[in-house]
C-alpha cells in the first residue's frame, strides 16, 4: 500500500477546525467533516476509529495504522480540532446522518464503528459470499470467515475485524431470520451459521 | 446426468445475458434519437408550444417522462445560433442562475464569485452550452422587474453575484470593503488588520464582522497565529 488519500481542499481551509457559530453554516461543516472522515476510511478500509479520531481497525494488513496522516490535523496550515469539536464531530456522524455506532454504547471510550459501508450491505456481501459457495447452513467459524484464503474468501470481507463481523451477524442477518450464532462449551461464539 | 442440467443453465444464462444487453442497447439507441427529434420539435413548434396552454402542458407532460429538463431544451432552443442568443436562451438560463444561487446559499451566504457561478452552471448541464459572463449579465437583467434581488458586484477586478439572502439584508460598503481586502490577504482579515487598513475602531470591526458571521457571509478561524482570530470568506474551498 503506497498511495496515500488525497484530503479534499477544504481540509486545508484553516476555520474548518473551529466550531462555527452560526448554525447552518456548523451543520454544511459537520456534514464536510463527516465526508472526510468516512471517504478516508473507506480508502483504507478502516472499519473502526479511537474516540480521539485516530485509526483502531484496518482491513489491509500491512498497513501500519499509527503513521496514517491524522483526519483532525493539518500540520501544513497548523490546525487541529479541539477534542470538544471533535466529539461533536462525531456525534454528528453517529447520530445525524448514522454513519456510525460506538463499539460498546456503555463504553464509549472504546471508540466507534465507521460506517463506508452499512451494516445490510456488509450482511448481504457475507451472505452473497456464504450462499455463492455453496456454505448454506454450513457452520462456519469467525476464522473462516474473515482469513481463510481456500474457499475463494472475496477481498471486500478479507480481514474484517471480528467484533464487527459479529455485530453484522447479530444486528442483520439474525433479525433477517438468515442466521445463527453457535457457541462453544467456553460460552464464547464457536461458530455462525448462515441459513 | 447432472453435468448436463448445469450446462444447460449456463447455457440459458448466457443466452438471457445476450437478449437483455441487446434489448438495452435497443432502448438507449431509440430513446436518444427520440431526445433529439424531440430538440428538433420544439425549435420548429417553439412559438406554438408558447401560446398554446394544453399543447405546452402535453409537451411538457411528454418531457418529463423522457427524462428532459423542459428548461434545458429552452436553452438548447435559444442558443442554436451562437451569435444571436434569443430571449428564451436569457430567461432559462436566469432561472439556471437562481437555481444555483439557492443551493449554495448555506455555504455562501449569498454571495457567489461569477467563476464560481459559471463552473456550476457548467457541472449541471448536459447539453455542453457555452455561456460568458456577460451572458450571465445580461440574463440577470431580466430579472430587474422582480426588484434588486440579483446584482453584480466588482470587489477587486473581480465580478461576484449577491442575491438577497433569507434575512433580505443587502451587502453593506462595509461588508464589501471586508471582501476586498480579504482578496489581498489570501482569503481572511482579523480585527487588526481592518483597524490597520481602514482606521476602523474595535466596536465596528465586531458589529461589522459579527453580523457577516450571522449571514454567513464569513468562517471563523480561532487558531491564527499570536491566538489573532481570522474570518475567512468560504468561496476560498472552490477557487
């Protein structure tokens, strides 16, 4: 992975880092923010942020995920977001235009899911997947599928972080009635089930 | 036994895929030629389609479930001739202008640099007319006997187009000369600078500033350097 995202032009225009005060114009900045932050992950399949807004989860493995140019900085014009703004941020991305969840609602220091894709398209491409090769009604563990590299695992589901891929289990495809969770005498999640 | 089920179904598949990408081809191609013989109608009909009510609102109905822009066939119509543009051509194009001047309003505040203007113009017409700006202009002037809702400023040799904003307040020569010198700074002023440039006192940089915060006529920047505020003109994120 060499190519780095290309922030769009606003990201260098310098009072995008302070909370505007008049109203609609704070909402069309809310909104310009929500964009970055999601067509950024998108680009390097992060599929989870830290509260801070620094990168937690990312698909592609050999991305190192700590030296990524930050979303809320700009050091070539010298701004930043304070964390107050940022949290309303994304609380703007989370509840507004719901592009996004917290990992665990009770902790929200834990940080949040991102949204790029929702979670129905998320079920559909892992029940594509399941239903094309032939894997219905199949138990399957988390392994299988996320890492396994024989059965034709496609590249949009390769890696996908565990505790989402459950979360689209449960908030989708069991609401669906399309799936199962099985899980082991350790009363941890042994296998799904996708029917 | 099996072998052949699955061939067969591939083979119906295939056969499937060829008929509706066939059909598809078919229906782009017809629906093109039916767009330009469409064109043709109402360049020949023009005056017909203006005078007569039920004809116009058949002709109209008929556009719209083709997926054509009424207005942009007035265009298209009006500017046939490239060295003389009709009154249609002026009138749809305003219509285009206000369009444009309504959707950005949140992000400008009701002021839009005319380059701005014509690079939208440009994004949202499919039909590839050239317009100047003097041709914004001149339509804008039909639009005189509505009131002074549209007017063309020059701040710095460069042309902008302020429309009333939802508070109907106008542009003030303070607001302007903001502007102006935002030009020459690369796109902000702070309170020393307007102190600086026009020997304006405290309480009027912040009435004056204030209130272009309110219209949204400007951006606050907290984080200039020496903890100076900038109010920044937002048209600096398209140009």
């Amino acid at each position: 992975m060499t190519t780095e995202f290309v922030f769009p032009k606003i990201h260098t225009f310098p009072p995008l880092y302070t909370e505007q005060p008049n109203s609609t114009i704070l909402s069309n900045q809310l909104d310009s923010w929500c964009q970055i932050i999601l067509q950024y992950c998108e680009f390097y399949k992060i599929t989870s942020l830290n509260r801070n807004g620094t990168p937690k989860y990312s698909q592609i493995e050999s991305l190192s995920i700590d030296s990524l140019p930050p979303i809320f900085e700009n050091k070539s014009i010298n701004r930043s977001t304070n964390d107050n703004f940022r949290n309303v941020i994304i609380h703007h991305l989370i509840y507004k235009l719901k592009k996004a969840q917290y990992i665990d609602p009770k902790k929200p220091e834990l940080g949040i899911y991102v949204y790029w894709r929702s979670l129905v398209e998320w079920g559909q491409l892992l029940y594509d997947y399941v239903d094309s090769t032939g894997q219905l009604g199949t138990v399957l563990t988390l392994y299988e599928l996320t890492k396994s590299d024989e059965s034709g695992l496609p590249d949009s589901l390769k890696n996908l972080d565990e505790g989402l891929l459950i979360k689209i289990v449960k908030d989708y495809l069991i609401k669906q009635g399309k799936a199962q969770i099985l899980m082991n005498e350790d009363n941890e999640i042994g296998g799904v089930k996708i029917v | 036994m099996n072998y052949s089920w699955q061939q067969d179904r591939a083979a119906y598949s295939q056969l499937g895929r060829s008929i509706s990408e066939k059909h598809t081809d078919q229906l782009s191609t017809q629906l093109s030629v039916f767009q330009s013989a469409l064109i043709n109608f109402a360049s020949e009909h023009g005056n017909e389609i203006k005078s007569n009510l039920e004809f116009r609102n058949k002709f109209t109905h008929l556009c719209n479930s083709i997926g054509i822009d009424p207005l942009e066939l007035l265009l298209y119509t009006g500017s046939k001739n490239s060295k003389i543009r009709l009154d249609n051509f002026y009138i749809a194009l305003a219509v285009r202008i206000i369009e444009v001047c309504q959707q950005t309003r949140d992000l400008n505040g009701g002021l839009i640099s005319i380059k701005e203007l014509l690079s939208i113009l440009k994004e949202n017409d499919s039909l590839q007319i050239n317009i100047t700006s003097n041709e914004i202009e001149k339509s804008l002037s039909y639009l005189n006997t509505l009131g002074k809702g549209y007017e063309i400023l020059n701040i710095n040799d460069k042309k902008w187009l302020k429309f009333s904003s939802a508070t109907g307040s106008g542009i003030s020569n303070d607001q302007k000369r903001v502007y102006e010198l935002c030009s020459f700074m690369g796109g902000f002023v702070t309170y020393k600078l307007l102190r600086d440039n026009f020997e304006w006192d405290k309480v009027r940089c912040k009435t004056v500033i204030d209130e272009m915060i309110m219209n949204g006529l400007v951006w606050v920047d907290t984080q200039g350097e020496n903890g100076q505020y900038q109010y920044w003109e937002p048209s600096w994120i398209s140009n």
